[in-house]
C-alpha cells in the first residue's frame, strides 16, 4: 500500500507511521533504521526495489531522502509504502524541496526509531569522507557504492580509501565476498605452500579488483600485482578474470570461465568449476546490514592498497 503524503511535514509523517503500523504493516520487529541518500536523477525504483528484497532478511523502517535543490519551494513531498510495497519493512521516501535539500539530517531525526542502529546507504553518489557528512554522523554504519563509478575503477577507491573512518564499508567489498571464499578454499588444498607472489587481472574500471587485490596483499603479506584485462567480449560476468598464486611448487590459478563459473586449478587434483554470479545490489545490501559492527578486514583491505603494483596484462 502506498499513502500520499504531499506538501507534508515530518509530525504528519510520524502520525502516518503510527497509523499504519496498527492497520497495514507487518513490520513488528524492526532490527534497525536505514536511512537511503538519493537524488532525483537516480533510478528510485530500483533502489527501492533492492530495500524491498533486503528487508526479508532485515525488517527496518527505511528512510529514502530525495534531494532536490533545484524546485525554489521549500518542501517536503511524502509518500508512505507499507504491505507489499514494503516488504518486511515499512519505508517513507520524502522529496525535499528547495532549502530542505540540504537540511535532511533535520528531516529524519523525528522519524528514527528508538534504541536501535542507523546505517546510512548512498547507492549512488557519495560524499568524500561519509563520517563527516550531516547522515553520516548520526549513523553507526555507512555504505558506499564505488561501484556506480563505473568510469573510475581504481582512483574511485582510493578516493574511498582516504576518506575511511571506522564504520564505513562499501558495496564493492560486499561484491567479492564469494569470490573470497573460493580464493581461500583453493589455499587450502593440499600440498598447502606458502604463496610467494600474486597477480590478479581485470577491467581497469573494476573497483572490486582493486579491493581484492588490496584484501590478498593484506592477508597473505606477499607482493600482489594488478594487471588489467578487459573481458571477453559479450561477457558480462564477475569482474575479476583471473587470479594466479606463484608457489615453490604448485601454482594455483582462478580464472572466469564464463559468465557464471570460475575454474580453480590446484597441482596433484582435477580441475574444479565454480558457480559464481555476479551478486545483485539487494544481496550485497542485505550483506552490509548484516554486520552493524567495524569491518576490520574491509579497513586493512582498504590500507593495503598502497601496496599493490599495477601492470599490464
């Protein structure tokens, strides 16, 4: 169901809420409050669409804040989605208008839920240091998206890098998370060897090679190098194509197949294939709100950074 609720003010929307928590909502135990940062030019629908799926796993009251400095009226356009429209969640997406544009810590402070977390999520544009930043302040946990940079890849997450404060994460590091967990099952094979060097490859205007490349220079303490290699063409799959560990004796490889598997090659067994899909924004939502605490190996992945080489491929 959806409530209208133009030319509105904040009281209204919170007497709305209580209203419809009694007659439409199935949203009886909220975990957290979400507070999404829009603007007008982004696709709203699929935003809400991603925070629909995500609020299965974690029912929230979620705040959609649309800024829209350009309508010389100060105010504010509502609309309340609860029921199907909201998942398990109920979810109030507000147009600010004119001077409220820039005033939207004011606007949602009287419509947080008590003595629960907030995370703050840009799906699109982000500020530079989101710790700083108005929404950013009054979160415990704030979600970036470097991964609508497209154009940017590398600088786009050292831009991300410099700017982390204790509590930021991004949908990039979300991204990889399967992909992770192959790397390390294929490091657990026998003979396990250590790993001298690393060489990880894929398109230059992937961020999430760069943070995996950041992740294995972290983890393994050897010298990681990032080489760029665009995909096959026609393929739109996981980003990264490939990944070569050097060991003493048995080198281990993986490497994109196709769009949805990995082949992994160990020395001494068969070589496995992998499902691996490239993950949907409301699975790497769902994944971030999982983890209300600091992400340790997100902030080392981040520092690490600096020790990765680049090369050609």
């Amino acid at each position: 169901m959806i409530i209208p609720l133009p030319q509105t003010n904040t009281r209204t929307i919170v007497k709305e809420l209580t209203s419809a928590q009694e007659h439409y909502t199935h949203a009886t135990g909220r975990v957290l409050t979400l507070i999404v940062v829009a603007s007008a030019s982004d696709d709203i629908d699929n935003i809400l669409d991603s925070v629909r799926t995500a609020s299965h796993e974690h029912p929230s009251r979620v705040l959609v804040v649309i800024a829209n400095p350009d309508n010389p009226q100060t105010s504010i356009d509502a609309e309340l989605r609860v029921g199907g429209e909201a998942g398990s969640s109920e979810i109030v997406v507000m147009q600010l208008h004119g001077a409220l544009a820039g005033q939207a810590e004011a606007v949602v402070t009287p419509l947080l839920l008590p003595d629960t977390p907030i995370v703050a999520w840009w799906p699109t544009r982000a500020p530079h240091n989101p710790a700083q930043d108005p929404i950013g302040r009054i979160a415990q946990r704030r979600i970036t998206n470097v991964l609508h940079e497209a154009s940017s890849g590398r600088e786009a997450l050292q831009s991300v890098a410099s700017g982390y404060s204790p509590g930021d994460s991004d949908m990039a590091w979300a991204a990889i998370t399967l992909w992770r967990g192959i790397v390390a099952s294929a490091l657990d094979r026998y003979p396990q060897e250590p790993v001298i060097s690393a060489t990880i490859a894929g398109p230059a205007a992937a961020p999430a090679v760069d943070i995996a490349a950041g992740w294995l220079a972290d983890r393994l303490g050897v010298e990681v190098n990032r080489e760029y290699r665009e995909a096959t063409a026609g393929r739109q799959g996981f980003p990264i194509e490939g990944l070569h560990f050097e060991r003493d004796s048995s080198n281990v490889t993986i490497k994109v197949v196709d769009n949805d598997t990995v082949k992994v090659s160990v020395p001494g067994s068969p070589a496995s294939l992998v499902a691996l899909n490239v993950r949907t924004q409301a699975e790497m939502l769902s994944e971030e709100l999982r983890h209300l605490d600091t992400d340790h190996a997100y902030a080392h992945a981040l520092r690490a950074l600096g020790r990765v080489t680049y090369g050609e491929s």
